[in-house]
C-alpha cells in the first residue's frame, strides 16, 4: 500500500518532470504537440482546483450561517452575491456582452465588479500615505535614499511635479529603466537559480511536501 | 437613457461611496460592501473558469472534434476532489504529483533560458560602441538605457545586490563595500516601486473620483449626490446608536 500511497505518486513526478524538461531540447512537432497538449491539460485540471478552494469557502460561510455566528449577515449576503452572480452568469452562458449589448453578467461586471475592485484598490492610496508619512522619516541614510528615490518616480509621473521639478521627468525614467531595472535583474537572477534547484529536488523526491502529510 | 444604466449609475455609486466610508471608521456598510465584493468576485471566477475550462476545453473539443483523449486531463482533475473522502484523500496526491512533476520540469530549461542566462547576457554587454567611420566609442548618455555609462551602472547594480544576498561570505573588508552599495541600489528600487505604486493607486482613485462625478448628472438621476447624502446620513445614525448604546452600558 506504501507502493501506491507514496512511491507511485514519486514516480509520477520523476518521469513527467524528466520527460517535460527533454520536451524542451527536442525540437520535433510532435513534442512541440505534447507541450500545447499538456498546457490545456494543467488549465483543465487547474478548473478541478478551483473547486477545491470555493468549496472550503462555501464549508466556512455556511457554518457561520447556520451557528449564528457574530456577522453571519454578512456570510450570507456574500452567499447570495455568489450564487446571484453565478445564476446570472449561466443565464448569459457567461458572456458579458452578445453582439454589442451588455448582458445581465456584463452589467454585475460592469456595475458592481468593477467598482468596487476599483475602489477597494484606490482607498489603498490614502494607507499607503499615511504609512508612508509614518515609515519614510528619514531616519538611516538608506530611508533618505529610499524616500528621495520615491519622491522623485511619483514627482516624474505626474504634469504637476514635472511643472514644478522639470528634471524629475527624465530622472524617473532613470530610476525605473537603470537603477530599478538592475535591481530587479539580480532579484530576477537569485530567485530563478532558487526555482531550478526546487524543480530538481522536486523531481528527484527531495521536496516532498506537496504530497501532504497523513499517513503514508 | 437605458434604465439598466441609471439603476446600474446608482448602484455603481453606492458601493463606491460604501468603501469609501472605510476611510472615516470600520462600519456595516463597508463590510456590506465587502462581503459583496468577495461574493461577486467567487461567482464571476466560477463563471469563467466554467466557460474556459468546462465549455471550451472540455465539452466542445470532445463533441465537436471527438478529442477523447481529454478525458485524461479531467480524469486526473477529479482525483483531485477525493480529498473529500478521507480514506480515499491519497489518490489525490496522483493529481498533485502530476502537476507539480510537469511544472518542475516545464519550468528547469524554460527559467534557465528565460530568466537565467537571457539575464546575464543583457547584463554583461560590451562597454565600448564600434560605430562604423567614428571607431571605438562610450556613450554617456543617461537617458539612453543601452549607453555605455548606464552599462557599467546595470553592471555595478546587479553584480553588488547580488553579492549583498551571497552569504556564503561574510561581508568585511571590499566585500563590505560591495555590500553596501548593493543595499542602496535596493533601497532606489524599493523607493521606486513604492512610488510607482502610490501612483497607480492614485491613479485608480482618481477613475473612480470620475465615475463619481459623472454620476452628479441630471440624466442619472443625481445619484452620487443622493447617496452621498444618505450615506453620511446613515453613518451619523449609526455612530450616535453606538454612543448610546456605549453610554447605556456605562451606566449599567
């Protein structure tokens, strides 16, 4: 039973992570074919995970309803606003719009979705301020750079501190395309050499927590 | 105007002014306006996932172009949902080892190629231009991100910030050095994204100002000034109930 519990799954990932890294120095049709086959294939089974994940969102909401838990009102009217959207979504065949007009999903899209992703993201603005004001005191020579380096990108983005600060405009683009775009290269670098040697131990059964745990 | 529209102005308005109360207080109708959010978002992903991954990818291909061998991929998808059996939860790891056992060996050459030597290829860069009729050059323009200058500076930047998250050796001496110019290149990147990000919240928060605006038109009905109006409204009622109530139980 260990054989089927954890030496097949182990074996499952040794061969498809030896035959998926070969796929990529054989320059055959047909293995050009399996690498768009096996892309669909993760997209579909992805689709079965998503299952996993709002059904552990349904368990927890429907166990605050019917416990009475405190703002279980709550739970419910997200409930409803999941199965509301998800009914109007079949009744449109999850379309948002069918030859130029907006369907009953396009309008929960466009008047409700939208705005309220876009203002629950922009009231981010005002924290991100005031932490700001909090944090970005000067306090050591690296939050002065820190703090100059921000200044001067948000300063070069907008008409206003071009007006005011005529150079902030080309230095900003300085900051993001040289000293920014470095950065991120090395960053780029180390967490790449990170992800190749994960993907070996992963192969090799090295790295076996995402079999979980449990019994063997 | 189309009543889809006005009744979709007012809505649109309400649950930007009910986020927006967030800003005075934690209050039921942000948190109305979130569970709203959180459920909409559920349904919309659900629909979406339904219509690529059950209708376009499955169901179509199968009955249209008979491409049974789908039935593979959805196999091993419902493995996945044995999780809901505990004595059965190991054939899962079937599924899991699947994914992650294409996912380790699609990403090995892919992130070496990619993200590894295409890295350090544009990284490393001849220092000098050979421009034909003029020879052997260095450009020291700053706007320019290829000159020769901005060259030598990516070169400094990426070699010193990976050095500083080296820590096979300790950092004395030139290493020291190199360290810490490492640490100020990161600090004007972090900076950068910082502002780069205030900027496009910013810019997020002035779409949603528009709409707001654009909404203060006869043609809609006024609505962000009505439901501007019954909000505040709502919020003083609230805030004096829970005065009151706070003052009763002081009392007590």
């Amino acid at each position: 039973m260990i054989f089927l519990r954890r030496q097949v799954p182990l074996l499952i990932t040794l061969i498809t992570g030896i035959v998926f890294a070969a796929q990529y120095y054989v320059p055959h049709p047909a293995s050009e074919q399996m690498l768009t086959s096996v892309t669909k294939w993760l997209q579909i089974i992805g689709g079965f995970a998503l299952v996993l994940g709002v059904s552990s969102l349904f368990q927890v909401h429907a166990v605050k309803i019917r416990r009475k838990e405190a703002g279980w009102g709550y739970s419910f009217v997200l409930y409803v606003s999941m199965l509301g959207t998800i009914a109007v979504g079949f009744w449109s065949n999850g379309k948002e719009a069918v030859d130029g007009a907006m369907t009953a999903f396009g309008w929960i899209y466009n008047f409700m979705m939208v705005p309220l992703q876009g203002t629950m993201f922009a009231i981010l603005a005002f924290f991100i301020a005031s932490a700001a004001y909090r944090s970005f005191r000067a306090r050591s020579r690296e939050a002065a750079v820190l703090l100059i380096a921000a200044v001067i990108v948000m300063m070069g983005r907008v008409p206003l501190g071009e007006y005011l600060i005529p150079i902030s405009g080309d230095l900003s683009q300085w900051i993001l395309n040289v000293l920014n775009a470095s950065v991120r290269r090395a960053i780029l670098i180390g967490v790449s050499l990170g992800t190749v040697a994960l993907s070996i131990k992963i192969i090799f059964g090295m790295e076996r927590s995402y079999l979980g745990g449990g019994k063997e | 105007m189309a009543i889809e529209i006005i009744i979709g102005a007012w809505v649109a308005t309400g649950l930007t002014l009910f986020i927006f109360t967030f800003l005075y207080k934690d209050n039921p109708l942000f948190k109305l306006a979130e569970n709203l959010y959180v459920g909409v978002s559920v349904g919309y992903t659900i629909i979406k996932t339904y219509d690529t991954v059950v209708v376009q990818l499955i169901w179509r291909p199968i009955v249209e172009n008979g491409e049974w061998a789908l039935l593979v991929p959805v196999a091993i998808g419902m493995l996945m949902l044995t999780r809901y059996v505990p004595k059965a939860a190991w054939i899962s790891r079937y599924a899991f080892a699947f994914i992650v056992g294409v996912g380790s060996g699609l990403a090995i050459p892919r992130t070496i190629s990619s993200f590894i030597l295409k890295q350090i290829e544009d990284t490393v860069r001849p220092l000098l231009t050979l421009v034909p009729g003029e020879g052997v050059t260095f450009t020291w323009s700053l706007l320019n991100p290829s000159s020769s200058l901005n060259t030598i500076i990516i070169l400094i930047g990426v070699s010193s910030v990976l050095f500083y998250f080296f820590f096979s050796v300790e950092h004395t001496g030139p290493g020291k050095v190199v360290a810490r110019t490492g640490i100020i290149f990161l600090m004007i990147a972090f900076g950068a994204a910082f502002g780069y990000t205030v900027m496009a919240r910013m810019s997020l928060l002035i779409g949603r100002l528009t709409d707001l605006i654009e909404f203060t038109d006869p043609s809609y009905g006024r609505p962000s000034f009505w439901l501007a109006g019954l909000t505040i409204l709502m919020l003083v009622v609230m805030a004096r109930r829970s005065s009151s109530k706070q003052s009763k139980e002081e009392e007590k």
